[in-house]
C-alpha cells in the first residue's frame, strides 16, 4: 500500500511540476574559482571568485570576496566587492565594502557611505522634468540673491 501511495504522489507531484514555472537555481561562482570568458544567463550571477570578461545576466551578485574585470549588463546589480569595468543596469546597489573602478550607467541607485567609486555614474532614461528643474533653479536664485 505504501509503495502505491508514493507511486501517486510522485505522479501527482511531476504533473504539478510541468505547469508551473520552475524558479531558477543561480549559478554560483565560488570564492576560489577563476574563470576567463564571458558569461551570458537567464538567471541570477553570484561571484565570489575572480571573472576576467563580459557578463550579461537578468540579476547579478558580487560578493565580498568577488572580483570582475569586465563589462557587465543586468537588471539588477549588487555590488559587496570589486568591479572594474563598466556596469549598466536597472538597479544598482553598491554597498560600503564595494570598489567600483569604472563607469555606472542606471536607473535607480543606492551607494553606502564607504563605498569606493572611481568612474562616473550616469542615471540613463527619461531626463528631469521641466518643472523640477525650474523649482530647483528658483532656489538656487532665492539663495543667491539673500547673500
């Protein structure tokens, strides 16, 4: 009896498997591996080794340890350890423990007090809107003139 009960189940569960959408494991590159070539993925990057080229990715991760010389293009970008080269993404987080030795083209971004940038950082998208613009630049005259 036991034995058609995990027969069941195991049909029942491969069944309910093929309909929905499988969630991606990340591919993992540990703190003593080094790896020379590009990387192109679907998914999520964890590095906490050193990559030598391009990395195009949906999110990626580079940890404490993590060392990439390249160009790297995701979604989503959390930097934690050492970047040189350009990065271009959605999203960029660069944390306090993080070097970033290049240009940075984004969204939205958030740097933690302590971080080490060396490049440029460029918000890509739609520009400041007019009316923005104009209310910044009628404070900067109001302080201008009370001096």
């Amino acid at each position: 009896m036991k034995k058609i009960k995990k027969i069941i189940y195991l049909k029942l569960a491969r069944k309910m498997n093929q309909n929905s959408q499988a969630v991606s494991v990340p591919s993992i590159i540990s703190e003593n591996t080094q790896l020379k070539g590009d990387i192109i993925s679907n998914g999520t990057v964890h590095i906490d080794g050193q990559i030598e080229g391009d990395i195009s990715c949906e999110e990626l991760v580079i940890g404490v340890k993590g060392i990439v010389h390249g160009s790297v293009t995701a979604k989503t970008i959390n930097l934690y350890g050492c970047l040189e080269g350009k990065a271009t993404a959605e999203n960029l987080f660069i944390a306090k423990t993080a070097k970033l030795i290049g240009d940075a083209a984004h969204v939205t971004i958030a740097i933690e007090p302590g971080a080490y940038i060396d490049g440029h950082c460029v918000r890509k998208g739609a520009p400041i809107p007019a009316e923005q613009g104009k209310e910044n630049l009628m404070l900067t005259d109001n302080s201008k003139s009370r001096k």
